[in-house]
C-alpha cells in the first residue's frame, strides 16, 4: 500500500515565478502519483489538457481533505465527474500551505478525463483564497494572478542519478525510443 511516509517523488517542478505552487510527481506502470503543494490555506487545482480533466482540493474546517475529478464544459464552473478517478493518499493544512498527495491511472476509460502519460500535456494549475463552502455552495472563481501553465511529460523518466561525465560533461542520454532534454533555467537580472 502506497502511504505519504513511504512515497519519494522522483520529478519536481516549480510551476510559478514566485515559487508559490509545487508540483511533485512519481510515474509507476499503473499511473501517476502527484504531490501538489501551494502556498494557500484555500482550494487547489490542476488541470490536464488539452482537454479540461480537473483536480480539484481543499482541506475543510474540520481538517477532512477534500479531493475531486471534475471537467469544465465551457467558461462554467466545473462539473463533477460521474466516476471519480483521483484517489486521495495524504492531504493537509500548516500555516502556510495546503498540501496533497493523490494518485491516478494514465488512462481512466473515463471520456470526461484525459489519458495521460505517453505524450506532453498543457497542465494549467490554479488556487483561490476561499475554500469551496459547506453546504454545497459554488466553487468561487480564482483570480487571474492565482493560475498559470506549463506544458509536463508526466511519464519521463527520473533524470540519470550519476554524477558528471568524463571531463565534467553531461552524461550521456540513455538509448531509448524519445528523446531526453536536461533544461536549466536561469534568472537574468
């Protein structure tokens, strides 16, 4: 059984400027799992695209953890999905973050998800400074500085562990069908 003190996550990506917003994630045979990480006490969510397969989270006043399969149908709030297909490992609030860690399989034989995995997808991802409400009340819509995108290959490999090459380079890429890019961004001032 996969529990969040035995999970090491093999990729990990800044996916804002600010640092704010983590993604983490661990491609396996059956799926992925992904540990999503934002510096907000509200909801969280990733969307796959193209298409509009939605996860959407939030930890309640009570500190039950709250993991939804959603899909967007036009410029609406989300609509739950008839089979919800992210499944809930670990989740919680500290003082400055809500954090959860959940799995899914690449491909869900659900026509409201995305499959996933051989190929790179847009992942939009989003927060918002207000859980949903108890009762069933609408989502409310996050602001435009809240959400972003970055386009991810969930199923790419972990990166070599190895140290450098000879004469201090890069070693070289392993002999597989797709191509492998190592990328280092750099702040200018």
């Amino acid at each position: 059984t996969l529990t969040s003190e035995t999970l090491t996550f093999s990729h990990h990506l800044e996916l804002d400027r600010e640092e704010r917003v983590l993604l983490s994630w661990l491609p396996d045979t059956p799926g992925v799992t992904l540990g999503h990480s934002v510096a907000t006490h509200d909801y969280i969510g990733l969307v796959f695209s193209p298409g509009a397969d939605i996860m959407l989270a939030w930890v309640d006043t009570g500190g039950h953890v709250h993991v939804t399969d959603r899909h967007a149908v036009g410029n609406n709030v989300p609509y739950l999905d008839t089979s919800q297909d992210y499944h809930l490992i670990s989740g919680y609030e500290n003082d400055t973050h809500t954090v959860v860690t959940f799995t899914r399989a690449w491909d869900t034989c659900d026509d409201q998800d995305l499959a996933l995995g051989h190929d790179t997808a847009r992942l939009i991802w989003a927060y918002s400074e207000e859980d949903p409400g108890e009762g069933g009340s609408p989502l409310l819509y996050h602001s435009l500085t809240q959400r972003g995108q970055r386009s991810i290959y969930l199923s790419e490999p972990p990166a070599p562990s190895q140290g450098l090459g000879p004469e201090g380079r890069q070693p070289p890429a392993p002999a597989t069908d797709h191509t492998h890019y190592w990328c280092k961004i750099y702040r200018a001032p």
